[in-house]
C-alpha cells in the first residue's frame, strides 16, 4: 500500500518540499466533486502555498466558479503528491490560468521502479471474459494504472487495449500488482506482461513523447 504524509511533516523530509520545486509542464489531474472523472491540464508554477495551471476546454464547459473546492494530484520524482484547495481566481483573458489555495497536501510513495507520468487515455479491458471500460491515468514503460468500478483482485490478468490518441492503439496482456480502495472508485495498477514486438515499439515511441512534453497529449485542451 501506498505510504502517506501531510505536508505539516515536511521538516522530517525537506529535500521533498513541494513548494520548492519547479514543477512548471508537469501534467495534472483534476478532479472537480460535479464531474465524475479526472481533467487535465497543465501546470504552470506552485507557489506561496497556491498552484496555478491552464484553463482547458473541459473546465470552461463545466462551469467553474470561484470558491469550488478541486483535488489536483501530480507525479514528481518518486511521490504522488496531491493537492486540495478552492478556486481563488480564475483569469481567462491574459494569462489563462486558474489558481488554486492549496489548504493541504498529501504525498505518497510510488513503487513503481520506472517514471510514471499522468496521462486519460480511454482504455477497453477484457477480464474473464468479460468486457469493460475505463481510463489509464498514468503509464510508464513497465506499467499503468487505471480507474473503475469493477472488482479485480492482485494477480488477475487482463488485456488492455489502450486508446492513445487517434492513431495509437496500445495492446497487451498486463497483471495487477497493486490497488487502491477510493469513495468513487477503485484505483489498480498493472504491469505489461507478454507484450509483442510491435506494441513495444508503440510504447516505446509513447514514452520518448512524453519523455520530451509530458504535455503532449493534452496541448489540444489548452487555451
């Protein structure tokens, strides 16, 4: 499971303090209570306790106000770290971004061994037999990690078709290694197993993009 620390506790880890980093094109998920799934956008820095990122299209259609609460959740080095707050403002003419007060922040140990970045790529996983849908919300080269209502169990395999983009379509045998219990949903993580040559080079050139722009994938969104 995963381990999990509260920023109060920053003086016991100072090499990971958050607000010190620079955490400008990281990719972040976003999480608002009327909309059932993650957004994404893009960060564009974190400070004085306050994390600004891009408007996208998907958050202008919801809505937003100021004084909604968001969860907004990053990949850095080798933590999770998830940020909650309320909207503070929301510029959509000069710089086109929306501010987020942070009044806590949660960290959590990734075990995973490779770089994990944040992607929505809609994913159609078979199990059993039986066909379901769901969204990969991070990937690297050894695994991903999806969300969904189904109960799977630690050493079940499925196979995962993983809709990358347009062009893209990700195919391979993966095995849950791990998972996490959520109010919404369940959270599992998967490694790739029995992955054939071609699919290994579709991953391979994945990574290289998101390894250049993590952003890459979620440009079209941004204003």
């Amino acid at each position: 499971m995963n381990s999990k620390l509260n920023i109060s506790d920053k003086e016991k880890y100072p090499e990971i303090d958050i607000f010190k980093s620079n955490c400008s094109g990281k990719v972040v998920s976003i999480k608002h209570p009327f909309y059932p799934f993650q957004l994404m956008s893009v960060i564009q820095r974190v400070e004085n306790q306050k994390l600004y990122f891009k408007v996208t299209d998907n958050l202008l259609s919801l809505n937003v106000f100021l004084g909604d609460r968001l969860t907004c959740s990053i990949c850095y080095e080798d933590y999770d770290y998830v940020f909650n707050g309320i909207i503070g403002n929301i510029n959509y003419e000069k710089s086109k971004e929306i501010e987020l007060c942070i009044s806590n922040v949660n960290k959590y140990k990734s075990y995973s061994k490779c770089k994990r970045y944040i992607v929505n790529f809609p994913a159609c996983l078979t199990i059993y037999n039986y066909n379901f849908y769901s969204t990969v919300k991070k990937l690297s080269k050894s695994s991903f990690s999806i969300c969904c209502n189904e109960n799977i169990k630690i050493g079940d395999e499925l196979y995962a078709e993983i809709h990358v983009d347009n062009e893209i379509l990700l195919q391979s045998k993966a095995e849950v290694v791990r998972y996490t219990v959520n109010d919404d949903y369940n959270d599992y993580e998967a490694k790739f197993i029995d992955i054939n040559f071609i699919n290994k080079i579709k991953l391979q050139n994945i990574m290289l993009r998101l390894e250049e722009s993590e952003s890459s994938f979620v440009a079209k969104a941004l204003k």
